[in-house]
DNA sequence: CGACGGGACGC
DNA sequence: CGACGGGACGC
C-alpha cells in the first residue's frame, strides 16, 4: 500500500482500498451469526483476503446477516462470487447471496446493469487491429461473447481502441489482470441510456435544462452544417441573418458578462480579411476589426451569448499555428495583460484552461463540442474556398502549393525555414524505424506545431509530448527521415521554444496486470491536461476525412 | 433476504 | 537538466 501514488486527501483510503482493484470486494447476505472465522475458512480458498466486515446494526448491534469479503484480486473475488453464490456455509441452511459491492459512493441501489460491468472491458489496441485479432488476442483468458473495434465513422479507420466482453466475469478478470500493460484494460461502463446521453449532452452545452426543441437543433449540429447554414457557399458578411437557426443554438450558452464585444491580441501579420473569417465561423458576429499593424482587434456578436461562445472557442486557437490568439470579453479586458509573445501566450492559455470548461461540465464533455465546431469551422472553410493549410501556415496569399520541389520555406512558429509538409503514416504497429526523444525548453509546445514541423521529413508515425511535460517522442517509419529531421529542427526554435532533438533510447517494457498488482490504477485520468493543441482547429487530415 | 467500520501519521 | 501518452460505445 505504501508504495501507491495515487492517492490524494480528497479520496481518502478508504474509498480507494475498497474498489482497488475493481470489483475485488463481495456484498454477501448471509444467515444471521455466521461468525467471520466461518467466512475466512469459506472463502481464503479463492485468494488473499485483505477484509471481512461483519455488518452489525449501529444501536443494537444485532447482526444483520450481510458481510464484506474483500479480495486483493478481482478473479478471486469472481471466482469467490462463481462458486459461493448460492451455496450454503457449512452447519448453515441458508444459500449466501455473493454479489460484487458496490462502490460506497455509489450506495445501495441495485443497477439492473451490473453485471455488464463486470463482464465487459476497454481496452486499447494498436490501430491496424481488426476485430478479429482484438477476439483471438482476448480469447487467451476466456470464452468472449463479442468484440467491437471502434472505427470513425467516416473513414472506417480504427479509433485505436475497442470492447471486449466476455460470458463469465471471472474471464472479464482473468483479462484485465493478466493482458498486456498496453491494451491499459479498464472494467467498461455500461453504455448511457438514450436519456442520459442528452442530459449530459444539453449540460456540456448550457448551463440549464433546455426544451426538446433545442435538444434536437443541438445534436443536428453535428451533421454538415447544411442545416445550420442553408445557404453557407461563402460565410461573408451578413452571412449571420439567414434564418434564426444559429442563434437559437447559442442562446442558452452561459455567460458571465453583458457585454457582446471581444477583445482579440492577434499575432502581427494576420490580415484582417482572415481573422474575420475566422471569428465569422461563429454565429452572430457583426463586426470584426482588426488594427493589423498593432494586432488588436475588437469583434462584435449579437448576443453576449455568441460572444462568449466565440471567446471559448477562439481563445488560445493558433492561428498561425505557433502564436495562439488572446480573446476575451472587451468588458473584462482591463484585468489582465495580453501575451506579447508565444511563450507568455501559451502558458496563459494553458493556465485558463480551468476556465474554458463551462461550469459543471466535464472536460470530455467539452471536448465534444469542441469537436463537433471544429469540424464545422472546417466544412465552412472548405466552401468558402479557404484552404486551411494556407490559415496554418499563414501563408496569405496561398504561397505553399509548390508540392514535392524540396524548396524551403518560411514558416511562421520556426526560426528557420522548413520543408514542404509530407504527409503522416499510419502506425501499423510493424513500421516504426526510429524514435525520437525531444525536450522543449522551457515549457512545450503544442502538438499541432509538433506535427507540423516534424512531419516535413517524412514518413513520421506520431508525434507527442507527455501529458503535461516538455518532453516527448517522434516515431518515423523511416530513419533517414528521422534523422533529417535531427539535422534540422535539433537546436531551433518552434513557436518560441528551444529544441532538443536526438536519438531515443528504447523504450521500458511494458508493465502487466495481475502477479503484484502494481499501480496501474486509475489515477492517470485525473491528471488530464487539455493541451492548447485540442481546441478548436483544423486538421487537413481531419477534414478530408469527415467531408 | 439488501449496503458501509476500524484503523491510522505514509502529508 | 530531459526518458516513455491518451483513448469511451450515435442501441
């Protein structure tokens, strides 16, 4: 126990020790006066009893006949469910009743679902896995039921990672503990109902309960944005009065101001033809000037509703990519400095990331919806004839289309002159040539201006920093790719930071469930970093694949 | 049949 | 100094 990072004042011990692992502790009705003795020689055959906690009523001290059994395994304690369920303790004539227990928080409510958690993981799984490879690499541990690999629904391309479920939750956890470290396996929870996906859904969006009406305007934003923008061939000015559709989307959108004025720092060098048309993606805006020489602009939307919508989604957005943009309600501008350079620019974002969540929502959740502009903002560039790479690079005039000429050229986060773009492979899981390790000095860089740069050499598989750490890893598919790559970017500059490109040393094996019980656990979701890479932006890639 | 103690020094 | 990421299902 000692040796656990995890734990942090809020959970305490207790909640912790009591679902880790997960589902490791039974809830057992018994028959009144089993003696705990009784227990321990019913059920230490099944593995390491870490508890057993004889429920006695708080006043009386009558036994109640429920018991805690807590195992230091979840296949013990499946295994302890699978053959006491039912069965009754010697000198007994009543049949236990042994289910998994619930979480304390959870309390006592019985989930009609419970046994697909207990059946049913997560796991992550190279990109190039079909479906089969994930049945027969889980077939090891136990009879599956089905497997499912999550793919865009677009592309048909795997998200990278899929379910798993079994018949027989001792299967479920003879898989979660004894898989590989890299499928990172987690007991799946069960799928949200219909009704619970839009609460949550209508939540991430607003800050109250909205009609049916807008529901269902909401989730149709999704969709080509045929809807929202009937007649979109070009988002130019006045493009905001077509019908009241926009509007109505934004109007339960939480605000903290009255006002319906940004205030924008721009890095120097956007034109104000661009900068409108990227603050125009959003709807409502009326104006959107831009003082091109000091780089402040002020934009104005119909609504303070649309203007904090605007703000949330356009704050922190590189634009080029390298120099994030600064925007903030005009009527709060007096509180605080604007970045004058990436470096401030980047650690400010990152510090107001707290903020860019609306209240109560999660950072997934937020994340959706990000996605979901994103990809509007694409399909809206695309009509307008905008070719976002030109935007990324900040090329104006649509200077890049020499393709394939080996010419250099002038980019806007790097203090040299770069290749052309190349595009990324796919990680096959069998292509990796060379990695990279790379440290960003002083705190990092995001990881669109990482794929951007790196992918100029060719043949790259991934680039990424770790969560929240200036360092990270390139992987090429080819090692003379990898290493023009160190020949030019070692020692530059991207959007302000100092580079160290060099030769990675192989990697650590990776760790597996089961035997120790190591600290796989949990805890590495609480540390989410939302990077100012995932706002919103406009992947080449991403927007082939959803047009 | 049905739901949450005692222990304790690891900050 | 700077060494190994994250991921959630249109029922």
């Amino acid at each position: 126990m000692a040796g656990r990072d995890n734990r942090d004042g809020r959970d305490g011990r207790e909640s912790r020790g009591l679902d880790d692992p997960p589902n490791s502790r039974l809830f057992i009705l018994c028959q009144k006066g089993t003696t705990e003795q009784e227990f321990r020689d019913a059920f230490e055959k099944f593995g390491v009893i870490e508890d057993i906690w004889i429920i006695k009523d708080k006043r009386t001290n009558e036994d109640r006949g429920i018991v805690y059994i807590k195992f230091s395994k979840t296949s013990e304690a499946m295994q302890a469910m699978e053959e006491m369920n039912g069965r009754a303790l010697p000198g007994t004539n009543k049949g236990l009743k042994v289910v998994v227990a619930n979480s304390k928080r959870d309390g006592s409510t019985r989930d009609p679902r419970e046994d697909e958690r207990l059946v049913r993981l997560f796991v992550i799984i190279p990109k190039h896995f079909t479906e089969q490879n994930l049945r027969d690499e889980f077939a090891k541990y136990g009879d599956v039921e089905n497997v499912t690999v999550l793919k865009d629904r677009n592309s048909g391309e795997s998200k990278g990672f899929g379910y798993v479920r079994y018949f027989k939750p001792l299967h479920a956890a003879m898989a979660y503990e004894n898989c590989e470290g890299s499928y990172k396996p987690k007991f799946a929870e069960p799928q949200r109902s219909r009704d619970e996906r839009d609460e949550i859904e209508i939540h991430g969006f607003s800050s109250h309960h909205s009609g049916a009406g807008q529901k269902r305007m909401y989730e149709d934003e999704i969709h080509p944005p045929g809807y929202l923008y009937p007649d979109i061939g070009f988002p130019g000015p006045g493009y905001h009065h077509i019908g009241t559709g926009p509007m109505d989307i934004l109007a339960d959108y939480p605000t903290t101001s009255s006002g319906s004025r940004l205030i924008i720092q721009a890095p120097i060098g956007l034109t104000q033809g661009y900068l409108s048309k990227l603050f125009n993606l959003i709807p409502g805006m009326e104006y959107c000037d831009l003082n091109e020489t000091t780089g402040l602009a002020y934009a104005r939307y119909s609504s303070p509703q649309c203007a904090a919508y605007a703000r949330d989604k356009l704050n922190g957005f590189e634009y080029p990519l390298g120099s994030p943009l600064h925007v903030q309600m005009a009527d709060e501008s007096m509180r605080q400095e604007f970045p004058m350079n990436v470096d401030k620019g980047f650690s400010q974002f990152a510090n107001s990331l707290g903020s860019y969540n609306a209240p109560g929502a999660s950072p997934v959740e937020s994340l959706d919806i990000r996605q979901k502009v994103k990809l509007q903002a694409a399909m809206i560039l695309e009509k307008a004839g905008i070719n976002p790479h030109n935007l990324l690079n900040f090329a104006s005039g649509g200077a890049v289309g020499s393709v394939g000429d080996g010419r250099k050229e002038r980019v806007s986060y790097c203090n040299i002159p770069l290749p052309p773009p190349q595009p990324t492979v796919a990680d096959d899981g069998k292509n990796l040539a060379q990695r990279l390790f790379i440290v960003c000095q002083p705190s990092g860089v995001s990881e669109r201006v990482l794929k951007d740069a790196f992918c100029r050499f060719g043949n790259l598989i991934d680039v990424y920093l770790l969560s929240g750490r200036n360092y990270g890893y390139a992987k090429y598919a080819s090692k003379d790719c990898a290493m023009k790559a160190i020949e030019t970017l070692h020692g530059q500059t991207l959007a302000g930071q100092k580079m160290k490109v060099l030769e990675a040393e192989p990697p650590k094996p990776h760790p597996v469930h089961g035997g120790l019980q190591g600290d796989e656990g949990p805890s590495k979701k609480q540390r989410l970093h939302i990077l100012p890479d995932t706002g919103l932006h406009l992947e080449e890639t991403k927007i082939k694949d959803e047009l």
